[in-house]
C-alpha cells in the first residue's frame, strides 16, 4: 500500500525538519522504500538527510527554460522546442532521474 505525506506551510516553521524526522523514522520502522521529494525552491532536504546532491528540480526547470528561450531566439521555433531534437518530455525524464540521491531505504 503507498500512502503520500505532503507538507506545506509559511516558511521558516520547520517543514523540512519534520519532514527529515518522518522520512527517517519510515525508513528505520517500516518495510520498503520512502521516495521523498523536496518542492521546495530553496530546497535543503538532502542537507538533512546527509545526501549530495548534483542539482535540484528548481535547477533542471531553470536550465530548460534557458535552453528553450535560447532555441526559439537562435532559430524562431516554437517555444517548446530543444536543440537537438531533444523533447522537454525527454530532457526532464533523464534529468530527474540523474537527480535523485540515494540513502539507506529511503
């Protein structure tokens, strides 16, 4: 069975703290993997965590951005477009993916 914890609130109220104890806590007392993800634009969950991280979801969305902006200056295709003929579809799918970090069970 997956059940989904979501975690919202002003800033500054410590979020990514009981998000980090709750995350720990799964992975310690429950069976199988916690997948968790950090929304956040000023993500610091994997400093909690203990985890390196390449880049940030904020950062691959910043990056894309900047590559579709450069693609339709430089050739006027349709916003949307990558150079290469690469997708926005496939750009963020290998991205992701390169993102993620690893701990124990979670």
């Amino acid at each position: 069975m997956t059940t989904t914890i979501a975690l919202a609130g002003k800033g500054g109220v410590g979020k990514t703290t009981v998000a980090g104890m709750m995350i720990k806590y799964l992975a310690q007392n429950q069976s199988g993997s916690v997948l968790a993800i950090d929304a956040d634009p000023s993500s610091n969950l994997n400093m909690v965590l203990g985890l390196e991280l390449g880049w940030t979801i904020g950062e691959i969305r910043e990056d894309m951005l900047a590559q579709v902006k450069q693609s339709l200056t430089a050739t006027g295709a349709a916003m949307g477009a990558l150079s290469g003929g690469v997708s926005k579809r496939e750009y963020l799918d290998y991205n992701v993916r390169s993102s993620l970090a690893e701990g124990d069970r979670f």
